[in-house]
C-alpha cells in the first residue's frame, strides 16, 4: 500500500523517463461504434474494456456530435488564439481556467511545450471569457459544445462503470455539471508552427493525463498525435495517430487507473516534434478531461490505494506541470 505522496511521486518519476525519441511502429488502434447505444451498451461496454485494458487508447464513431458542430468548435479555438496577445492575456490560468502561454513543463523533458491554450471550467470563468463583443457567440458556442463532450464522456464512462461493479450512473453523478465543484475541463489547443532542431523544444512532451477520460478531438492534416503503452514504455515505442474526421481519440487518464485499481491504464502520449530540417505548420486540437468534482472521493472496489479527493489528486498533478498554478 502507497501512500498518497509517494503514489504521486511514482508517476512523476515514470514521466521523467519518457523525453527520448524513441522509435515509431505502428499497431491496432480500435474504432468502436457507439450507435444504438442503450440496446448494444454491454457489447459496447466489452469492446471498451479490451481496447482500453490492452492499449489504453481507443477511437469511437457513432458518438452523436456533429461534424458540423466539431468543425464549429474549432473555429472558435481559431478565433481565439488569433486575438492579440495583449487581449488574451486578460484571462490568464488560474485553477484549471484560462489562457496559458508556453506555461506548461513536462517533467518528461524539462521544457516548456510549443503551445498556448485556453481551458474552459464552467464554474471557475469568472472574467476569463473574452468579452462578446470582441467573439460573437463565442461563449454560448463553446459552452454547448463542452456539455456534447461531457454527454459522450458520461456514455463511455457508464461502460467502464459497469464493468468495475459500480452503479452504471456512478462516474455520471461523479461528474456533475451542475455543481460548483465541477471541474471537468474543454481545452483548447494551439501548437505552434516549428522547425525540427536537435535537442529542439518539443510541442508537447511525452506524458500521461490526469483525468478520469479524456477525449481528443485532431484536424484533418494536423497530425503529430503518438501514443505508448505502458508495456513498451522502456522501449519507448511510439504509434502515431492520424486525424479521421468525425472520430474522436479517448485515453484512460491517471484518475480512473487509481479507481479501477490499476485495471485500466493510464498510457502515455505526446505531440511529435518534426525531425531535424523537417518544419511542421501549426495544429490545433480541442481535448475535453472528463475530472471528477472536487469533493468526490477516489477509491477503487479493492482499495488498493488509499482514498483521496479528485480536489487533492488534481491540485498535486497540475501543480507539477504548472509551477502550482492550481
């Protein structure tokens, strides 16, 4: 039995392993579709565990956004970014919220990732939306796009639930928006057009969330997306995985590996770095962390580790990414 501390500890100690090249390969990412979802749910629910339990990555169609609406949601992040530095830094990052700006430090390489990104988290965005007259619709746009990601979020959650023994709403009443301790998040993401360099800042360095699920939403043509499961993690094998319009890419965070026991794996990932004279354009993607609410308690059915709040276990996460910016 670990104790809260060292447990945290661990799994920044195995990230701080992951900032080498490595090498790519590719292998089976599934695509599991989501359609007839009450019928198919326990078929649904075993397709689920295999691909996460084996890979801890896995694609899904059928899931009920739009094409449309995506496409919409990006054009808001574009909107966003394209605003002037002086205007974006009136919403900065502050627990989980906000705009950062090559903020963000990956204890895998030491540096900060080629990016910006602006965090959305309903009850904490006070004074961080940009003002409507400066995004027209900006706000209620991003605002219905982030609860059709919690709505997919909760479905895929429901399965996992089921297959732990909890209640099938448990991970649903876990997440609920409706409370000021809600802190699951939309970011929006903006990497940076860069030219490959030895020893070269990367986009995003390798790692693993900490959330619960997260789902990944990629751009036809911006790729860079790699993922690696903990099996290969010494060998540092990578698979890339390329933008299908209309999927999205979903990963067990650190959040439900702890609530399941370490059953389901929290696998890491990173945003490739072009190689040396390669130059890559800027990509932008949009991920929805599905986080349980502050005050919910994390405990696995066999309680191997022991109980903490998803307040607690974030704070500790993002405050070593962060410089205790939580």
């Amino acid at each position: 039995m670990e104790n809260n501390t060292s447990y945290g500890l661990h799994e920044l100690a195995k990230e701080s392993r992951m900032g080498a090249r490595g090498i790519e390969a590719q292998r089976d990412v599934r695509i599991i579709d989501l359609s007839d979802f009450d019928r198919r749910m326990p078929v649904i629910a075993e397709q689920l565990w295999q691909a996460a339990t084996e890979i801890g990555f896995f694609q899904v169609s059928g899931h009920g956004i739009p094409v449309e609406d995506i496409n919409a949601a990006f054009a808001n992040a574009e909107r966003f970014f394209a605003l002037p530095q002086s205007e974006k830094a009136r919403h900065p990052l502050r627990r989980n919220a906000g705009w950062e700006y090559r903020a963000q430090i990956r204890p895998s390489t030491g540096k900060p990732d080629q990016k910006e990104s602006y965090q959305i988290t309903r009850p904490r965005m006070a004074e961080l939306w940009p003002e409507e007259q400066t995004l027209p619709g900006f706000q209620a746009g991003v605002l219905t796009f982030e609860q059709q990601c919690w709505q997919v979020g909760m479905k895929l959650l429901s399965c996992f639930a089921f297959k732990l023994g909890f209640p099938l709403d448990f991970f649903t009443h876990a997440h609920d928006p409706s409370r000021e301790t809600y802190q699951s998040t939309l970011r929006m993401l903006h990497y940076f057009a860069i030219s490959g360099e030895p020893d070269g800042p990367w986009r995003a360095g390798a790692h693993t969330d900490f959330d619960c699920l997260t789902l990944l939403f990629q751009r036809d043509g911006q790729g860079g997306l790699q993922v690696c499961p903990g099996k290969e993690m010494d060998e540092q094998v990578w698979t890339p995985i390329e933008p299908l319009e209309g999927l999205i890419t979903c990963n067990i965070g650190d959040m439900l590996m702890r609530w399941s026991d370490d059953k389901l794996p929290s696998n890491f990932h990173r945003v490739s770095n072009p190689l040396p004279g390669e130059s890559v354009p800027a990509r932008y993607s949009l991920a929805f962390f599905c986080q349980a609410n502050e005050d919910v308690i994390i405990e696995g059915p066999e309680k191997k580790y022991p109980a903490i709040s998803a307040k607690d276990y974030l704070a500790q996460r993002i405050s070593a990414n962060f410089s205790g910016k939580y």
